[in-house]
C-alpha cells in the first residue's frame, strides 16, 4: 500500500506543475497551441512507454467507441479549464474541479448501476453548497470562467466513470495509449498555420513539460491504484490544492480568500467523507 501512495503523491505533484504550465502559456500563446502541446506530447510519451513492448496492438480495445468517447471528454475538460485559466486563481480552480467526484457518485447510479445510500447523497448536496460558497453567484465575487471549470468537472466526472467501465475489458495500457488520442487528431486540426513559437528556453521547456507532467499523472494515478485500495489512495488527490495554492501565489500572486478556502474546505470534507462510504460498501458487499 505504501507504493500506492507514493504514485499517488507524485501524480498530486505532478498535476498542479502541469496547470501552472498551462496557465503560464496560456497567458503567452494561442490557447489551441497549448491543449494540442499538452495532448501531443502525453501521446508521444505513452507510446514512447509501450509501442517498444505492445506494439500497435496497445490500440486493440473491446470497446473503442467507450474509448473515444472517453478520449473526447478529456479532450473537452481539458479546453473548458484551459480557457478559465487566465481568468481564476490556480486554487480557485483546483478547488472547483473537486466537485467532480460529487458528479461521478451522482452519475454511478444510472451509468453503473451502483447504490448510493442516504449519507452519499446528503455528502453530495453538501459538496456543491461548498461550491456554491466559493462561487457566489449573484455576488461581485463570481466570475463567468467559474461556469467553465464546472463543465470541465463535469466532463472528468463522466471520463472517470467509463475509466472505471474501460477497467473491466481493457488493459491500462490500452487505455492511457486512447486518452490523449482524440486530443492530439482534433487539436492537430485546429492549429493555426504559423503557430507562435517560443522564444524563451523556459517556455519550451513549460510546452515540453505540458506532455510529461499530464502524461505522468495519469500513470501515476493508475499505478497508485494498483498497489492501495481506492479508499486510501483516492483522498490523497485532495493534496493538489496544497500544491495549487502555493504555485498560485508564488508564480502570479493569488492567494484563495477565506471564502474560497471555506468553500474547499467543505468541498474536501464531503469528498473524504464518500471515498470513506465507498470503501465501507466495498468491505461490505
């Protein structure tokens, strides 16, 4: 189990890196340029990790159209939060896209055909009042970018439930070679015909760390899982706001008002407390 949460700990490492990169970019070039660096470079990696053992055979799925699908909403997660970035503070943002477990218990009903009793629920509905808290609408304090980090973590929650589907018919190779295949085709497309390019040696090594970083977390992930149970390695994802908070106020000055730290506050407690749920119905049933 140790190994679990040291692969756990690096991919809570890893994924702030990765949105502070982005953020920083963003801020810089065009934003299409930054997801398709982002995508094209994790699907060079992950090949780069399995074509030399699997061959092209790491493609053959049982499910390709889950795949894609998964893929696709990546892909459109990953263009809702890279356009509220230049808008939110990282911690504001990372705090937001915690909702989305609320979103995958909520959606593990009708699309995996689990139970979620009255103290899930009751977690929920309290996990989005801690939103709420943070995004205050009707106030000066809420900002329409917010909107976009909730689709972003909507979009996660439904990827994170057909991971879980994918698991029971797919390897995780075949699975991490599909994640960023959609991203890489459509994002290629969508490039401009004279991309901006860098011209500062930080900001290739920011494009160039965009595929590492997002790459890395998503194996990171599957490989913490594959040494500790959920129940223990899932709440650990909760450090990421640590990490956002500190990268937010040393690279652009942000720091989270009491309010927002309030709101993730009680966003974090209700996700520990259903990770906690969770594994006393897998002890049980």
């Amino acid at each position: 189990m140790l190994i679990g949460i040291g692969f756990m700990c690096l991919a809570v490492c890893a994924l702030p890196v990765l949105n502070a990169s982005a953020k920083v970019l963003v801020l810089s070039y065009p934003l299409v340029q930054v997801v398709w660096a982002r995508f094209a470079g994790h699907l060079l990696y992950v090949l780069a990790a399995f074509l030399p053992r699997h061959g092209w055979r790491v493609f053959k799925s049982r499910s390709p159209i889950r795949q894609l699908v998964r893929s696709a909403l990546l892909l459109a997660s990953t263009v809702l939060f890279a356009n509220a970035l230049p808008h939110l503070p990282l911690a504001t943002l990372s705090a937001i896209t915690f909702t989305a477990p609320f979103v995958v218990t909520a959606l593990s009903v009708p699309m995996l055909g689990e139970r979620v009793g009255i103290r899930r629920w009751s977690a929920v509905a309290v996990g989005f009042a801690g939103a709420l808290i943070i995004i205050r609408p009707g106030t000066d304090a809420a900002h329409w970018a917010m909107l976009l980090v909730i689709g972003s973590a909507s979009c996660y929650a439904v990827y994170q439930i057909l991971t879980r589907q994918l698991a029971a018919v797919d390897r995780p190779e075949t699975t991490m070679a599909y994640t960023a295949l959609v991203g890489t085709i459509a994002m290629s497309f969508a490039l401009p015909a004279q991309p901006t390019w860098p011209t500062e040696t930080v900001h290739w090594l920011l494009f160039a760390g965009l595929g590492l970083f997002g790459g890395l977390g998503h194996i990171f992930v599957v490989k913490a899982l594959q040494y500790g149970p959920a129940s223990v390695i899932a709440p650990l994802v909760y450090a990421e706001l640590l990490g956002a908070t500190l990268l937010g106020y040393a690279i652009f000055g942000d720091f989270p008002d009491a309010m927002t730290l309030l709101g993730a506050a009680i966003i974090i407690a209700c996700g520990l407390y259903i990770a906690y749920r969770e594994g006393v119905r897998r002890r049980e049933g």
